[in-house]
C-alpha cells in the first residue's frame, strides 16, 4: 500500500496534560506516566510548524476530578491558532461554555454523556458540531471518571443514542490499545463506524506509519471515519509528524 491510496482524514496530534505538563499514560493509568515536555504550549507550536491545523488536548486532572484543571495551557494553545479539540472533565455546561470561550474549536463530551442523553442534547442544541461525544471503550463497554470505571453501556448501544440525537463527530478510543503501541483495534473501529452515521475518530494504539495507512484503508469501507489521533507513537518518534501529515496530503492528488 502507498501514500496515495489512503484516503485524506485529518490527523490529531495529542496532548494529554497533567500537573501542567505534556504526559502520556498507559491504558489511562495515572500511577503509569510519562512526562514529555513541562510546556503542553511548546509541543502543539511544534506540531503546528510541521503543518498541523488540529490538536487534540486531553485535561487528564480535568478527566480525573470531574472539572477542567487545566485550562491555561489549553488557553495558551488556543492561543497558537490552531483547532484544539478539548476533553477531560466536560461534565457542565459552565465548563463547556468556559472551553470554548477560550478559543477551543470544539469539545468532547465523555462521561455525562454516558450519564444523560438530555444534557448532550441540549448541547447539541446550542454548539452544533462544536460538540463531540469521547466513547471509550473497554472490552466492548463505556469507561467512565478517566477510565476508572466502566458502565454496563455498551459502546455500540451510547454510540447509536449520540447518533440518534445529532451528535456530529464521535471519537472512539480502544482502552485496551491506548499507550501500548501495538496497533488500532481496526476491527473494533470498523464496528463502530458500521454502526452509526456520523463522523468516527479513531484513537488508540497507533504505533507506526502503517498503522495509519490501514486506518485509511479501512475508511474506503466506512466514509464516516474522519480522522485518527496519534500520542505516544509520535513521542517515542516511532512516527513522525509531518510524514503522516503528507500521507494525508498526497491523498488529495
């Protein structure tokens, strides 16, 4: 498979905060961290100079506590220009409103969106396709509070119920796969976008170029997959950015 046979979605860069930092977590694990960088700021201005437009941010202490706890940084990279996709703690409309007056482009709804469909709705209602809808998944059911709970939901079942009530773009991550570099769960992935007519984005276990390239082969099957996001692989330098960036380019030729 080459470059070109993969069809263009965009790619989102992440950044996981914590503390104030750049860290990485394996399968969501707060006591497994890997600090990357004391400036979240500095990261996304060097993923932004390789030609990114997207970030995705994820306020782990936020995720944890149940209220965002980072929002300078995020401020600090809304401020860079770029589209900041923002979860991790997003469980009132206050803190919704207060994401997005900071610049962010558009925020994800996790865990209340397992709790209550009105409250997605009614976001919905007032943000349009600002707001998305974090599934993820844990040997097929929703984990909730940073993964450290999981729901009797499946996520097929929350995913169907987003869909249902005009929810614009879904990101589905596999738990199972997050941080481990051992490659998406495409078959999970491909059930999910099976599944519902709105936008996927894929996130979890990318470790490599090809893993990217299969990603993009899987959406000539399913038109609704509309992006990966891509963390640790890019911070052990398994992958590099501007490489998957032009991957996603050449597609458009």
């Amino acid at each position: 498979m080459v470059g070109s046979e993969v069809k263009t979605m965009p790619i989102y860069p992440a950044i996981d905060i914590k503390g104030g930092r750049c860290v990485r977590l394996t399968q969501g694990k707060a006591d497994q961290e890997t600090v990357y960088s004391e400036n979240p700021a500095e990261v996304a201005a060097s993923f932004k100079a390789v030609g990114s437009e997207w970030v995705h941010v994820v306020d782990l202490d936020g995720a944890f506590a149940g209220e965002p706890k980072n929002l300078e940084p995020v401020a600090a990279i809304a401020r860079l220009g770029m589209k900041v996709q923002l979860g991790g703690g997003m469980r009132t409309r206050e803190t919704v409103e207060r994401a997005l007056a900071l610049g962010v482009a558009r925020v994800v709804i996790g865990t209340r969106a397992a709790e209550s469909d009105a409250f997605v709705a009614d976001l919905v209602r007032a943000f349009g396709d600002r707001i998305a809808v974090g599934i993820d998944a844990k040997n097929g059911q929703v984990a909730v509070k940073g993964w450290v709970s999981t729901t009797g939901t499946g996520a097929l079942d929350l995913a169907r119920r987003m869909d249902a009530l005009g929810v614009a773009t879904l990101i589905h991550t596999d738990v199972g796969t997050d941080g481990m570099l051992t490659g998406p769960n495409l078959t999970a992935q491909e059930s999910m976008c099976g599944a519902v007519r709105c936008r996927v984005i894929a996130s979890g276990g990318v470790s490599r170029r090809e893993d990217v390239v299969n990603l993009g082969e899987l959406a000539k099957r399913c038109p609704n997959l509309d992006g990966v996001i891509v963390g640790k692989a890019l911070y052990e330098r398994r992958v590099e950015l501007s490489d998957l960036l032009s991957l996603a380019r050449s597609a458009r030729g």
